[in-house]
C-alpha cells in the first residue's frame, strides 16, 4: 500500500477543501432554525414540549416500531434497555470487543459483568456462528435461563452494535438468542437509516438504543433513543426517563428509583428538522459511498467496506480495510490524512484492552484484534464531495 | 385561613393574566437566539464547542468556585459528585426526606444507601443540631470514617438540599462534618444566586450541583454543573463525565468505566446568554417576593416564607405556610387557585414516603411532616408581577 497514493484517492473524492475535514459533522439546511426559535419564542425549551412528542412519533415511524422513546443519549437510551431487559448486578451480557465504550459502560452502571465476543469480517460485528459455537460450550440452560458453566452466573443478555451503520447478521443471532435464552438488545447508535432484509435495525431486538450525537447521521445535540415494539416496555421506558412521576395534577409522587434521561424539547426540535432531511442525508450518504468504492477499487492494499448481501447501511462512518501485509502502514497513513487535512480515525482500542474490563469474560477475539490493526475510517458527512440534496 | 382572600391575594400581585399563570417558566430577553443560531450557524451544537467551555468559565466565575462542570442535569451533577466523595455500594448517605426524589435517586445509583434527617423551619432544610443529636446516639467514630452503630454500614456523606432557593445554615453543618467525617455535597440545584454568609451556596461542599432544568431561575433546556473547589476532583469529574477518553491524536482510549454526562454545545449557548441576565432575574424575583411579603402580611392563617438572617435567596420558588390550624385547607387552596388559572403546588411527598426508599433508615422527621402538610409554592417566574428589568 502506497499511502501517498491512498492520500490522493480520498482527496479525489473529497475534492479541493480550504480547511479540515471532519469525520462526520452535520448539516442544517432544513428547518432547524425555525423550529428552534419557536422553542425559545414559546418558553418551552425543556423536558416537556410538543416536539419531543412528535420527535418520538416520527422516530417510531421512520424505524417502524411501536414506541419510541426520546433521551438524553445513547448511553442512557442502552442503560435503560438493559434494565427493562432484566438485567441484574451479577448478570453477565455479551457483546462484541469491537464497540464503543458505552456498549459495556451501560452494562457496567446495571452492575453486570460484560463477556466480549468476536465479529466477523462480513459485517465488522457480532458473529453469531462463533457465538453458537462458544455458547454450546461453556453454558448450561436451565428452565429460561442460560448460565456460564465457568463462572456460575446468569448470561441474561446479547447486545450487538451494528457496527458504522452495518447491521450484524440478524436472523443467525435471533437463533442463538432463543436457543439460549437471552434478550436481544440492538445497539443501533450508529444504524439510523439501516436496514437488514428490508427491516429496519432497531426493529429486531426485544429493545433498541439509538443516538443522535454530533457526529451521528442526524443529530439533536445530544441525544438518543429506546425503540420496542412491546407496548408495555414503552410505557415503563418513558416513565423510568422522567423521574418515575406518578401522574397528578399537583401532587409529587414517585413510584419507583427513576432516571433524569428526558430530551429537552430544544433538542427534539432539531430532532424533528434533521430526521424531515435524513432520507436526503442518506442518499448523499450511499452516493459518497459509491465514489469511494470505485475510486479505491484500483487502489492496492486495501478495500472500501461495503455493505453484506442481507444489510442496506446507511455508510454511517466510511471505513478502508487494509490488507494484513498492510497493516504496519496504519499508522502512517493515519498520520499522512490528519497531517493533510483529512481527517481519519483507526477503530476503537478493543473494550478488552481497557484496564476497566481487562478482566471480564470473552471468547477468542482473533477476527476483531485482526480487524483493529486493519481499519480506518475516512469523512463521511453527508456534504462531503458536494453531493448535498 | 379564608382561601378566597388567598386567591384574591395571589390576584392583586400578579396582576390580570389572560392565561394560566405557571409556577416559574424561563424568559428568554437576551441573547438566546444570536447564540443559539451561532451553533446551527457554524454546525457546532454537540458535546465539544466554544459555549461549554465558556459557560463554565462563567458559573465558576458568578458561584466564585475554582471549577465548575457543564453536564447533562443535576441528577447527573449530583451522581458524580457522590462517586467522586467516595460514596460506595453499602454505604449510607445523610439527606433531608423534604427534598425532590433527584437526590435519593442519585444516592440510589452508587449503590449507596439513603438515610433521612428531619428540616427545620427556619430555613426548610436540613436541621444541622437535631442531625448532631442524633449522630451523637446512633454513630460511632473509628479513625477517619463514621459508622452507623445499629446497620454497621459506613456512613460516608451529608447531602443537604437548598430548598427552595433557601440555603441551609451551613456553618454548624460543616461543624457536624467535622466531627463526623462526613464529606459535604450541597444539593444546590435550586439555589443559583442564593448566599448564605455573603458566600455563593455550593462553595461550602467539597462538591456541589446546580440544576439548568426549564423551571429553574436560569435554563439550559436541561442541564447541570458540578462545582468543586477542588482542582484535582474538578479535572476528574470532567473526566468521568465525558466517557474518561484519553486525550490522544486519533486513538479511542478510556481509562475507567465513564459517562456520557455532557451537556450540549447548544444547551450551553443558551446558558451563556441565560446567565448573562442572571442578576437582573434575581432583582425582578426578589422584588415579587417583597410584595407578595406586604400582601400577605394582613392575611389571617398564614405566612409567606422569606430567608434567615444568615442567607440572601434567590426566591426560587416562593412559599406559604400555613397555620397549623389551616393545614387541613390546604387542598381546598390548591384546588380554588389551580382552578382559576394560577399555579400552585404542595410540597413533594416527603421521600421516606415513597415506596423505594420507604425502608431506608431515618431519624424522628416530625418537622418535615408538619411542613409538608402546611406548605404552598406560589408563581415564581421573574417576569411575574410585571417587573421585568
């Protein structure tokens, strides 16, 4: 791999830019101000407010669940489901090494133990096979419940990440999931806009947790979302978010310990003018993609990732994978881009390297400590290349 | 007490409203809308921007602490204030049960266990000599840690709460953390503006936390801030708060498990042009609560609340007392003035009465159930009355 030559690829694609060029930053050309005066206008900025309901219809809508629930991040929107999961301290939940960190922190805060599982190369997540064949060893079912033989504790839960917007093998998971007796939870945080054999991810798991960050494909500030399709995990969903108030006229009352997770209105307004423009982001999204891809189809030593045959991605995070004798030039090449203007962004340091859950449970991480030295990720913002609907 | 000379009373401050006068909404009479434009403007509305840095520039600056911390709200404020006083899983955390349900919840995330303290009158907050009394009978000091004689658990921290906007007398507190061992965290998230001592509350606590929430004297939306005199705690707190990344070039690395606890660019742009106005609210509040003082000094039945001669309060939310004998009218008052259009509220059922914390431990708390019975918040707003500066 020349990476001079990788350098001129990408600024092919990107063309001529007179400053940095970020990751993934958002573009506001739809109703944002509007909507957002209106909030400052009318006084209602804060947790209660019109847009955070219609925010919480159009999600439901766009993603085809039965209930969405708006909160303050993806951290909180995973937390969350992991409680209505059933997830208990002492609990184990699997999850892939190759995530970012709110994945196991929001197992961390349930007091439960996370137990790192590979990915495939297919999608860059979770494998479900490679799970199967490590869960037909080291666990037991008994009744409803699976218990890891070696360490005596419930696994009471999976939570695969679709990994810069491609979806993890599904139908395989959902098979492992009812074999064994654990709750699907999708980590969908980067997947808004992706879809596996036609459905949308977030649709699949008992619960789903979406983020709307800055560097998300559309964004509120901060901001996530629970998504389920079981009406009585939404109505608990959005009564734990919002301090578990028991409604009444005047009176304050709370039936249970409650979470301060709730989406300032401000915020879902943006919400609302981002997710009105996100059908044009992701268009935008897939036409980058597609220049990438053939630009880097002559380049040497390396491959734009493309979406699997069941997935439509929505390219959240563009990503190169370099061939192993290329490997040794990551950081070269990371140095090369950021030093140019453009910028790029190795994968996350494996959750299993970090001193906080170096000791936790996992399985052979051989595909994901493979792919860690293999991937960079290069700018994806919907305007990037001047391809704005 | 006669709950129609009340009603007219309430009528004769606030004026002719054409609507329903609420308890305290936010007026927003500067520069909200440049700053928040600037955000969509320049794209900069997540977690990394110019507002948050500025914004705690500035509530370090007006509370005159070392740092202070933007986060998400002051649950998040008061949790990582907790964690940061060593508060651990089994320990027992001091508070007054006259508080709202944020600070046992808060207590409840660390796995820490609430124990309630009764209020006094003269300030409704923490009773500082009924806590020495009872810690005198029930504690016992063995080297630099409390514990408690009768669950044997540790007894970490004291979290008094400014109810109201009015600060808790502070100095014998500090004597009974002195003697107890007992770090100080001031829920303050009521009391931006309000001084006991000539000294801004949240800089006696070694840790403290505002509130931005919208029915507060100053909003972000939602938010919060940890203030710490502490520099060692105010670099660890931004830390933990923003998933303790390790600063680097390009890589993601997190050194201990983290939160995603920041407040958005665009909410601190709000709080920037909020705080700018901060004084001039103050003013408009403290003159309401003079008149409604001289309004209600003729009514039989009843008292308006004001400060103690130790403490200036920033009147967050004005208070009637009711008579003893008037007590039993007090939900007839709620349901005549909620009924004509101005906002009223009892007082949060005190916590020990609620399901989740009602087996935690707890000293005599006769004063806060006669206040909870007699107390009354009336409108609040600074733009009430007409006195906007």
């Amino acid at each position: 791999m020349d990476c001079t030559e990788v350098l001129n690829t990408l600024e092919s694609v990107i063309g001529q830019s007179d400053g940095f060029v970020s990751l993934h930053e958002p573009t506001f050309a739809g109703k944002e101000w509007d909507y957002v005066k209106e909030c400052l206008d009318t006084g209602w900025v804060s947790s209660v407010g019109s847009y955070v309901d219609r925010f919480e219809e159009m999600l439901a809508e766009y993603t085809g669940v039965k209930r969405a629930i708006a909160v303050v991040n993806g951290t909180a929107a995973l937390h969350v489901c992991l409680i209505l999961a059933g997830v208990e301290p002492g609990d184990e939940v699997l999850l892939p090494t190759l995530t970012f960190v709110a994945t196991p922190n929001a197992i961390s805060y349930c007091g439960a133990i996370p137990h790192f599982v590979d990915s495939e190369e297919a999608t860059l997540g979770l494998d479900p096979h490679k799970l199967s064949d490590y869960l037909s060893e080291i666990t037991e079912v008994r009744g409803h419940e699976c218990f890891n033989s070696k360490t005596g504790r419930r696994i009471k839960s999976v939570v695969p990440m679709h990994t810069y917007g491609h979806p993890v093998d599904l139908d395989p998971l959902l098979e492992v999931c009812e074999r064994y007796k654990l709750v699907l939870i999708e980590d969908a945080a980067e997947s808004l806009g992706s879809y596996y054999k036609g459905k949308h991810t977030g649709q699949w798991g008992k619960l789903s947790a979406l983020s709307f960050n800055g560097n998300k494909v559309i964004t509120t500030g901060g901001g996530g979302a629970i998504l389920t399709n079981d009406e009585e995990f939404g109505a608990l969903a959005k009564h734990m978010t919002t301090t578990a108030k028991v409604p009444h006229k005047w009176e304050f009352r709370h039936d249970m310990v409650g979470y301060n997770y709730r989406l300032p209105n401000i915020n879902a307004a943006l919400g609302c003018a981002q997710l009105e423009q996100l059908p044009g982001f992701l268009l935008c999204k897939r036409v980058l993609a597609q220049r990438y891809q053939q630009a880097f189809a002559d380049v040497d030593g390396l491959r734009f990732f493309t979406e699997s045959e069941n997935a439509m991605s929505n390219y959240w995070l563009n990503t190169l994978l370099l061939d192993e004798p290329s490997s040794e030039k990551r950081d070269e090449l990371l140095e090369l881009t950021n030093g140019s203007g453009i910028m790029t962004r190795p994968c996350w340091t494996l959750m299993h390297k970090l001193p906080m859950f170096a000791d936790c449970p996992r399985m052979d991480l051989s595909v994901a400590e493979n792919l860690e030295k293999r991937l960079i990720n290069i700018p994806s913002s919907s305007s990037v290349g001047g391809h704005h609907v």
